[in-house]
C-alpha cells in the first residue's frame, strides 16, 4: 500500500488510473484551494492548474492519460472544463449556458470524447451533452427525461437513464445512443426502475432494476 498526497496538501482525492500506472485526481492546499495532480507510474507527482485557472477539480483520466476535469476562470469568473493531454498541452472549454455544478460524473473516452451532466446558468435547467474530440457540442435528449449518461465507449456509444415522474414518484429508464447519434430506451422484462452502470466497449450495457415486489436484479443488455 502506498500513500498518495502532493506536498502541502491537506486532503487529496484521486479520479482514476490509466494503463500505464498514471493516477490523477485533486488536493487541496492550506488555503483550501483545490488544484489537480497527476502521479506517474514511478511516483513522480506533478500539480497544475489550468492556465488562468483556480480551483480545479479532476473527474476522470482516460486510456491515453488525457485528464478531464472543471476550474474556475479567473478573468471571467465561470465555471468551465478542461482537458490535459497526457504531455500537458490544456484545451478548455465552456459548455453551453454555463456550468453551474454537475448533476453526474462526466465521462471520457479513449478517442477524447465528454459526456455528462451539469446545471446551466443561464437555462436554470438540466443539460446533457455530447463534446467530441474536435470539439462540437451536442445535447442528449431521451423524449419526456432527464437524461443521465453513465458510460460511454471507444466508438463513441453512450448508455444511461432517463428519468421521468409519475405523480411524486420518480421512474427510470435505460438508453442507449449511438455513435450516429440514434438513440434507444429500454427496460428488463417487469422493471419498474432501470439503473444502467456502464457500457463496454462492444456496446454491452449493464446494470440493475426494481421488479414490482421491490427486488433489486441485475441485467446485461447484450449487441443490437
């Protein structure tokens, strides 16, 4: 077992491993300002900011070692998102409204690709969406819910919930949106509430559901 702590933090959080023993995540300083790290296979454990940045957060590494995460700009004031590429070179961006706080962990792909949810600053609404690796950025829609992603794989397939409310009682169900953007909802044979967990790499979804005498079951969804 070892330790992981950048020198002079008061807590650390780590975000994921790649492959090749690159670990990456967040810590804090005495200031309580968070800032990102990234701890190579030998140990050596470097910190940045993105430029112009504070108060970064780590939320994932990927297979290549591009870290993703979010920080304050500090011209603008906005929350935003950024990518490091496992050299170092930044590439930032805002998402569409704004980033108020995330609804979901955002995910990242092999090939560069982002999804997730957040909260628009300017929409006071739920946003899902798509970034790819060239940076266009769409929006996930499941018709009648508020979409959830909870994976997305190297070809760019993405699987979550979509959740809607039936009087006060809110029920979920599962997607699946293809590369091309063709988006499918299922549930398991006598599901009251889908849960999907993630999608590998040949478009398997898995997860688990509620059956209508409240016992919980898990479920592969196999290639279609």
């Amino acid at each position: 077992m070892t330790t992981i702590d950048p020198v002079s933090s008061t807590g650390t959080t780590v975000a994921g491993i790649d492959p090749g023993g690159v670990i990456a995540g967040t810590y804090n300083d005495s200031n309580s300002v968070s800032h990102g790290f990234v701890r190579a296979a030998n140990g050596t454990i470097t910190t940045f900011d993105p430029p112009g940045g504070s108060f970064t957060g780590v939320l994932a590494i990927n297979t290549n070692g591009t870290v993703l995460g979010t920080y304050v700009d500090n011209a603008s004031g906005n929350s935003q998102v950024f990518l490091r590429a496992a050299g170092g070179a930044f590439t930032t961006f805002e998402l569409p409204g704004g980033l108020a706080f995330l609804f979901s962990p955002f995910l990242i792909n092999a090939r560069g690709e982002v999804t997730g949810s957040y909260f628009s600053n300017t929409e006071f609404a739920l946003v899902n969406f798509l970034r790819t690796a060239k940076g266009t950025i769409t929006t996930i829609t499941v018709p009648g819910g508020f979409v959830t992603p909870s994976g997305i794989n190297d070809s760019g397939a993405i699987g979550g919930d979509f959740c809607t409310f039936v009087g006060f009682n809110e029920v979920c169900h599962g997607f699946l949106q293809t590369a091309n953007g063709t988006v499918t909802t299922f549930d398991p044979p006598g599901s009251t509430f889908t849960n999907t967990a993630s999608i590998n790499s040949g478009g398997r979804l898995t997860g688990d559901y509620i059956d209508a005498n409240f016992a919980s079951h898990g479920f592969v969804l196999a290639n279609h």
